[in-house]
C-alpha cells in the first residue's frame, strides 16, 4: 500500500497533506508533539481507518528514533517534512531574539534534516522513494529585499542548502528531494488574508510530488512548480 508520513499534522497545511493523501486511500502516518490535543486529527483518523497518529518531537532525537523503531516494519513512499515554525514579526529595528533564532533553526532546519537521516530506509524500501521538504521564498536569499524576518529567512535558507546536500547522498540510494514552496496560505501563520487555502496549496504540491522525476531532485519549486532562485 502506498504510504505517507507527515510532520506537523496536527493543524493547517500539515493537517490538509493527511486529509488529501487518506483521502486517496493512502496509508497515512500522522505525527505531531501533542497528539492529545490534536482534535481534528484524531476526527480524521476515525473516518479514515488507513491513518494512523503518532507522536513525534522533531527536535528531540529520543522523539525521532522511538517513532523510527515504533515503524521499522513499515515502508514510506513520501516523506513530508512539514513541521515548522514563525514566532510573530518584530519591527525590522528590533533586537535579534536569539532564544527565537535558535528555537527557529532547531525546528526548521535541523528537524526535517534528523527525521529524513532517521527514517532514510524505511524511504529507502518503498516504491516512490521521494523526501519533501516545505520551504519557502523567504528562503531565498536572490528575494530578500526588507528587513526583518532573520530567524525564519535563515532558518529556511538553511534548510535549503540542507537538503541539496542530501539530494546528492540521497540520490545514490535511489531517493528524491523535493524543496516546495506552498505560497501564501490560510493559515496561522499566513492569516486570514492569505489567496490560498490549505486545500489549494497541497492539492497544487501533490501535483508536483506525483510528477516527480529523478532530474528534479533538489530543485527549489513554488507549489505551482515555478522554479525559485536561491
């Protein structure tokens, strides 16, 4: 069976890749840091019996390795690093918070590192092999044209360089790397002016993921499959 496991799925985009994907009548692997309060995920889950919830910490490697045993049995097709997160903007001549900073790489970067270095064989064994990891464009250091946002931008930069790295050692294990912007979204995060829905924006990146060729491993995509300059 065709399976997926999602970081960060306990609300917005995360929440949404399990919903298309159990839809679809994946096997899904829906994981987040507090599965007891993830309300909508475990509704999910009770309409989908091919979904299963599962706690993961993406900073804290015992969180990572505990799923990865509690799954050694299992093949993953898609890996989606979708977990993440944005402390509220600061004026651009504010003081650097580096508690933030750090929180922000801890989470944005080395978190989807250490999960796909972790569950790299049970990608491995699956048919589609492909990691995904969500980026953004305010990773990219061509379009950083304002001030402000240092811990997210150099959070998602880094992710960036990250995962080009892994594509290359990936690639000699037959696994694929896709960095997606998902846009402007409805969420938390984008607010409630945002032009896309969750819905729209992983419907749009499935698209992408479903396309998926070996040439395109490591490539930096808007989830309209728009190439993004680094």
């Amino acid at each position: 069976m065709t399976s997926v496991l999602v970081t960060g799925s306990s609300r917005g985009i995360g929440l949404e890749w399990c919903r298309q994907y159990a839809e679809a009548g994946w096997r899904v692997f829906a994981t987040c840091r507090h599965p007891q309060a993830a309300d909508a995920l475990w509704a999910l889950a009770r309409s989908h019996p091919r979904l299963s919830v599962h706690r993961l910490d993406v900073t804290d490697p015992e969180s990572v390795y505990a799923l990865r045993a509690d799954l050694q049995d299992e093949a993953i097709d898609v890996l989606v690093n979708n977990a993440g997160v944005y402390f509220e903007k600061h004026a651009p001549t504010a003081a650097v918070r580096y508690d933030e900073w750090l929180q922000t790489l801890a989470v944005n970067t080395l978190g989807p590192v250490r999960v796909t270095e972790a569950l790299g064989d049970l990608v491995a064994r699956s048919r589609r092999r492909l990691v995904v990891a969500l980026s953004s464009h305010m990773g990219s250091i061509a379009d950083i044209a304002t001030p402000g946002d240092t811990a997210y931008r150099s959070s998602k930069a880094a992710l960036n360089a990250a995962m080009k790295g892994l594509a290359a050692a990936l690639g000699e294990r037959g696994i694929g790397v896709l960095l997606l912007h998902p846009g402007w979204v409805r969420t938390r995060m984008g607010g409630p002016d945002a032009p896309l829905t969750p819905a729209q924006s992983v419907a749009a990146m499935r698209t992408l993921v479903d396309a998926f060729r070996a040439d395109m491993s490591g490539r930096f995509l808007r989830y309209d499959g728009t190439e993004i300059p680094w």
